[in-house]
C-alpha cells in the first residue's frame, strides 16, 4: 500500500479501552462494530505510481550528483613541456536514437532532445579543459562546429557512406594547434561496409602565448615544433562481422602508420569506438600488433558475444549465437588482412592504452585497466570506447568513467546531467623528449 493516501489504521488499543468501558456502563453485550472505509483502487494506483517516479527521480539526481575525477600518473610527468588534452566522445547520433528507441524505453523523452543535449555536451567538453576531440555519431555537424566555435574549436568531418547520416569530427583549439594535413577513409572502398574514419596531422602552435613562454623558459628555440598523428574510428556495430571489424581497425592502423612515417616518424593518438571489449580478440591485436584469425571464431572476436552474462536490468542486446567452428573463408581472410596470403592480422604501431597507463579503483576499471563501462543505456553496460597511444606520448592523467552502480541506478543514459548513452573518455598526454 502506498505512504502517500489510503487508508489508516486505527489506534486499536485505545478503541478495545474504551469499548470496554462503554459495555461495563450500559450492559450491552454486543460489541461495537466499526467498518473499515472503503478502499478506492483508483487512488492507490495513482499514488504508486506517483512514487515509483518520485523514486526514479531521487535516484537520477543522486546519480548525477556525482563527479567524475581526474586520476593521475604515478610516474612524474613534471619534465613534459607540452601537454594536450584528447577527449573521445561518441555523442549518440539523433537519427540512431530515433531509430532504435527500444534501447531508451526508461529514458524521459527531454534527456534525448538534441536542443538539450547539444548544451550538455559541449558544456561538459569545456570542463575537461580538451585541446582535441575525437568525435563519433555526429549527425548534426554544423549545430556542433558553431557551438564549439564559440570556444575556440576548429574541425574537420566525415560523414558515413550509404545511407547513414552520421559520421564522425575531429576538433583541436585553433590557438594551441594547426591543421597540416586530414585524411579521410571510406571503408565501403576496401570492401568495409559504410563506416569511416579520419586521420589529421596537427602541429603545435609555437606563436601561441603559452607555447612562447615554454620555448623561452626552456631555451629551445632551435626546437622543431610538436607535430602528432590524430585517429577517429566508430567500428562497425555488427557482432558476426568480425572479419569487417578487424579489417577496418586494421586499415586505420595502418594508414596511421604511414602517416607517422611520411611526416618524420611523429606520434601517434588512435580514439574511437571500436565496438570491442576490453578481453577481446581486437583489442589483443591493437595492444599486441598481432592476431592470429584460425584461434578465433570471427563472430566472438569483437568480445560482444560475451556480454549476455550482464544482470537484468541491462540485458544485452549484443549477443550472438557460438559457433563451434573457428574456419574463415577465403573472402573474409581478405577482408580481415587486406588481401595478404596469410591467416595473422599485423600492424605496425607499438600503441599502449592511456586508460591503462595510469592506475585506478576496482570502482571503475576491470583487470586491463580500462573502464568497466563507457556506455549504458536501457539493455546494455559495458566498454567499447578507447585512447590509444604510441610511446612518444605518455599519460599524465585519465577522466574517470562513473561507477557501474552508479550508472544502473540512472536507469541508463543519457540522463539530466550526461548528454549521451556513452561516456567521454578523457586523457591528458605529454611528449616525451626534446
């Protein structure tokens, strides 16, 4: 029965007191009946409801109330004299929320209205202090390139072949950074389905201000300036093509590669969401540069399949049937390694995880060190967003993601406070050397 109306009970041991009393002085044998009042159905159900969603709100806010923390190095970071901030951040495309509202059934419909969300995100960014954003799902390019304009963005964009209207954007603030080179990939070229990615090579303004000052301080005005490869990739969602997955990873890394080497072997920073977990077979082969297809099953390689063991009430859509066989055909070999007359898949980037460079809590990281989850919504928890990086680079400091108790009480995201069902994920990242 509900606290907030309906009936309540009478104070019966003070009624039997007096009901006695009353007998003894009149001599009337019969008890005194007193009928409970009726109880209306009506009421009641409105009132539960009423506090089921106050229930729901208290916990939204509660959850939101919550800070995510800068966590830094162990390692002293005090000698790197030139420092950027690279932020991640799939934004949850208005058409693809639109397309599948059965993964928001317990989102209110305001927390999905890019008119709200918009302001959320790019208030959120400037928070973090980012210098470079990796962008994905972005389908309302101009609404977002004037909004970060205003703070000192300037970005290139990218959208998806076929019919999606999404794509992907990467920003840098125009004081710190200049465009040299933007390179994109249509992956529907290589046989790769529709996604696509971008690579840009960005130099560090020495006219800037701050920079002069670093440069004067450290006396290196005969220094070259910081030059950095910068790749942007949402992976293709599709568990059972693995062989798709792993052939586009593959083809950024390798552009990447040779991107790196054209410009005077310069480093290199991949973000993204590769739709992999953190024990996948992908992310093995990003963090080792080498997998060996015939020991994987191409429908579990993306780790996906896996994820079916998550408790209600995030059940995962994402799950796939097993195979009992490991075979790849001769066709999805070429996909996977780009033609080569092999079965092992290499690239040659020696890329380290900025998420597991730097330690953090059992709360928000699984034993790779990488956040237990940089995406909830309504049937899904789980990791598939990352910052890779070469050893040029080094991370300073990571954006913790929020604990997973704290993002299943929200019910999902996005939420009053977070304006995407993913995380921004967030590293700072020095240069190593003169």
């Amino acid at each position: 029965m509900s606290s907030g109306g309906g009936y309540k009970p009478v104070n019966t041991a003070r009624r039997t007191i007096t009901t006695v009393s009353k007998r003894k002085r009149s001599s009337i044998s019969e008890p005194v009946h007193r009928p409970h009042p009726p109880i209306a159905p009506g009421p009641i159900r409105k009132a539960s409801k009423s506090s089921r969603r106050r229930r729901r709100i208290r916990k939204e806010r509660a959850s939101s109330s919550v800070e995510r923390q800068w966590v830094f190095s162990a390692s002293n970071s005090r000698n790197l004299k030139d420092k950027l901030v690279l932020v991640s951040y799939n934004l949850l495309g208005v058409d693809n929320a639109s397309n599948h509202m059965d993964l928001y059934y317990n989102i209110p419909p305001q927390h999905l209205e890019w008119s709200r969300r918009k302001h959320l995100i790019c208030k959120e960014i400037s928070r973090y202090n980012a210098t470079i954003l990796c962008l994905q799902e972005v389908d309302r390019f101009d609404d977002l390139d004037g909004l970060l304009k205003n703070r000192g963005f300037q970005g290139v964009h990218k959208r998806r072949t076929g019919e999606a209207s999404d794509g992907c954007s990467i920003f840098w603030k125009e004081k710190l950074f200049k465009l040299l080179h933007h390179q994109e990939i249509e992956f529907d070229s290589f046989g790769l389905r529709n996604n696509v990615a971008q690579l840009c090579v960005l130099e560090m303004n020495c006219e800037d201000p701050e920079s002069k000052l670093r440069v004067q301080s450290s006396e290196q005005t005969s220094t070259s300036p910081r030059r950095l490869v910068v790749g942007n990739i949402h992976v293709l969602f599709n568990p059972k093509r693995g062989d798709i997955k792993l052939g586009q990873v593959r083809l950024l890394l390798e552009r990447a590669y040779k991107l790196s080497q054209e410009w005077g072997n310069i480093p290199v920073a991949i973000a993204g969401d590769l739709n992999s977990t953190p024990k996948s077979a992908i992310y093995d082969f990003v963090a080792s540069a080498d997998l060996d297809t015939q020991l994987h099953d191409r429908r579990q390689i993306s780790g996906q399949s896996e994820l079916d063991t998550k408790p209600s009430p995030f059940r995962n859509h994402y799950a796939v049937s097993v195979s009992q066989t490991n075979e790849w055909s001769q066709e999805e070999l070429q996909l996977a390694t780009g033609g080569q007359a092999t079965t092992h898949v290499r690239h040659q980037l020696k890329l380290n995880s900025a998420y597991a460079g730097v330690p953090g809590t059992h709360r928000t990281r699984d034993q790779c060190g990488e956040p237990l989850a940089t995406t909830c919504h309504s049937r899904f928890q789980g990791t598939v967003d990352y910052i890779w990086h070469t050893k040029e680079l080094v991370p300073v400091r990571v954006l913790e993601t929020l604990p997973t108790d704290v993002l299943r009480r929200t019910g999902g995201l996005p939420s009053e406070k977070w304006g995407s069902d993913h995380l921004a994920i967030a590293c700072e990242l020095g240069f190593v050397g003169e």
